[in-house]
C-alpha cells in the first residue's frame, strides 16, 4: 500500500486485532458496529423484555452524543434491564474505546448491503445479471414483508 491506513475499522476477531497491533501500531483500529450488532440477539435473546432491550442498546449506540452520554446512558440500561451478568456486555463496555466514534458508521450500509446481495450476486455476474438478480432481491424483500 506504500503507507500505513490511518484507520481499520474490522470485525472483533481477536487474531485481527493481534495482527494489527503487531504489524500496524500507529494506525486506529476499531470495531464495526454491523457486526456487534448482528450479535446482540445470539447473546441477549434469553433475557426478558429482549425487543425493548435490543431497541435501547441500537438507541444508545446510534444516538449517543458523546462519550459521557454514552457511557451514562450504557450504565442506566445495564440497570434498567438487570444486566449486570452479561460478560459479553461487560466486555463490551470494557473494550468501548474499540467501538466506532459517533458519527462514523461507513462500514455499516455495506456490510448489511453485502449480506443482502450476496445470495444473487458474484464477482463474476454481467451488469443485466446484476439488474436481473437486484429485481429479484428486491421482490423476494417484498414477498418476505407480505
């Protein structure tokens, strides 16, 4: 690449996050809040009230201001929802400084966008294979809301 990437913004793999540190000290490394996420409903789905504790967590993570109000608001759901034994939770909180900033959520449109698309699509599909198979992704969203 010639030069080291200010920022990688990548899944939490703990090998990536070791490779990173090694071969790229100076350079940001964050974790993409697709991922976290898509995990919260493996890792909180035995609680109770799981929809309006699933609907905090995403209010908090996407409408925090600023790290004090983040971390204000991360301590009153933990309360609210009697979460104190989640350790995946508790990591999570540990480790917040790994989150992505407020406000920089890039990665977040293409990941659900590559889940999406790749069930019709390959590195190898013609541009009206491409127009073809975005149709059919796009009746097959509909018939699943129907």
């Amino acid at each position: 690449m010639g030069k080291a990437p200010i920022c990688v913004i990548t899944d939490q793999s703990l090998q990536m996050r070791s490779a990173l540190e090694t071969t790229l000290p100076n350079t940001c490394h964050r974790w993409c809040i697709w991922h976290i996420l898509k995990k919260i409903s493996n890792k909180l789905v035995g609680y109770r009230h799981f929809d309006q504790l699933n609907t905090c967590m995403k209010r908090i993570v996407f409408e925090s201001k600023s790290k004090d109000s983040f971390e204000r608001d991360w301590h009153d759901f933990i309360e609210e929802y009697d979460l104190h034994n989640s350790r995946w939770l508790n990591d999570m909180f540990v480790d917040r400084h790994m989150l992505v900033p407020v406000g920089m959520r890039s990665t977040q449109h293409s990941e659900s966008m590559h889940s999406v698309f790749n069930k019709y699509l390959n590195s190898k599909s013609s541009l009206l294979q491409c127009v073809c198979q975005y149709q059919n992704c796009v009746i097959d969203k509909e018939q699943k809301k129907l």
